[in-house]
C-alpha cells in the first residue's frame, strides 16, 4: 500500500493553489486524504511556513477548504495551509457510523484505548505522521514553522495537541468549543 501521498485534486485560488492528496496511513491503517492550500510562490526554492487545520465533528479534509475562504489570508501572508480528515475512514468497524459524534468523522485527534477502537489514532496522525509525511515530500513547506488551529472538535484538537507539544508549533489559534450535554 501506497504510503507516498498521491494528487487527487488541484484547483486554483487567490494565485495559489489547493491540492487534494490520498496516502496508506500505517497509523491508522487505512487510506486518508488531505489538503494542502499552496500560497503562490515567487521563487521555486521558497519555503512556506505551515498551519494546520483541524476540522470538527461530521468534517472531512473538504470542508475547510470549500467553505472558509481562508486562502485569502494565506495567500496574501505566504502561509500554507494543512487540513487533514477528521477520522480514519472504510474501515467497518461494527457502529462506527451510528451516531454523528463518535466514530467516523468524529476522531477527536486522541488515541483510542479500546482494542476495538485502535485504528482510531489521530493524535498520532497529525502529531507524528503526518508532519513527517510532508516533509519528506513537500520540500516548499518549511514544517518546522508549524502553527496549529480549528473549530470546535477540531479546536479543542488544536488546543490540547497544542499544549501538549510546546516545541513543536509557533501559534495556536482556537473557535470557542461549547458543547451542549442533554
Ligand atoms: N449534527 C449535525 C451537525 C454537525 C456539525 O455541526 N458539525 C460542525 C462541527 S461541530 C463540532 O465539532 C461542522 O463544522 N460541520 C460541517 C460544516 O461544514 O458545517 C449533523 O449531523 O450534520
């Protein structure tokens, strides 16, 4: 299984552009897509600082990237953004669509502890595969100027990898999480 990210998507924004990617995760042992907003660039050997977005319940790698118009900023700063999928996905394991908050689309960037749960290892996804993964094969990002953001499941993502792992990310940027328990 292919572990190298392949293009799936490329569309033109605010002179850069966003690519769509798919990759084998070995973390979470399955297929994973995710998208990288590229700023346009002046000079080939240019390396653009990264920001991470990390999405909520329900999201994929699209939404972001459709709905936010966040190029705008990104373009205008030099700034790539990284938007990863929510959970891992096509895995079939028994429930794991029954509710919209657990599960697929609900990854909560932690890892699991329950056997039945182990592909479930986002934190790992994003904290270590990932990171790496785009190193080693997107020399115009520079990831070691990372920052980190995202809104709601994705903020409290964002926050707590955030504080976890100081040395690794310049910024966090968090929306307000608020989660209603009936
Ligand atoms: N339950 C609803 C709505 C799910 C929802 O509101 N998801 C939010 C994130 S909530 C916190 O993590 C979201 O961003 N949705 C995607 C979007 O593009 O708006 C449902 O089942 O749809």
């Amino acid at each position: 299984m292919e572990t190298k990210p392949t293009e799936i998507g490329s569309s033109k924004m605010f002179g850069g552009y966003n690519k769509r990617y798919k990759h084998f995760s070995p973390t979470l042992g399955c297929s994973m897509t995710f998208h990288i907003y590229f700023p346009p660039s002046s000079s080939p050997s240019h390396k653009f600082p990264i920001l991470y977005w990390l999405s909520g319940l329900t999201c994929t790698d699209e939404n972001f990237i459709i709905k936010s118009g966040a190029q705008r900023a990104a373009s205008a700063e030099g700034v790539a953004l990284i938007a990863p999928d929510t959970s891992p996905r096509g895995l079939n394991v028994e429930g794991e669509a029954d509710s919209w908050d657990f599960g697929v689309g609900a990854g909560f960037y932690l890892n699991a502890t329950q056997q039945k749960w182990k592909n479930w290892r986002m934190y790992d996804y994003v904290v270590k595969e990932l990171p790496k993964l785009l190193s080693e094969n997107f020399p115009q990002l520079d990831t070691s100027k990372a920052s980190i953001s995202g809104h709601s499941m994705g903020g409290h993502g964002a926050l707590t990898i955030y504080l976890k792992n100081l040395d690794k990310y310049k910024v966090v940027a968090v929306e307000i999480l608020i989660y209603f328990i009936d």
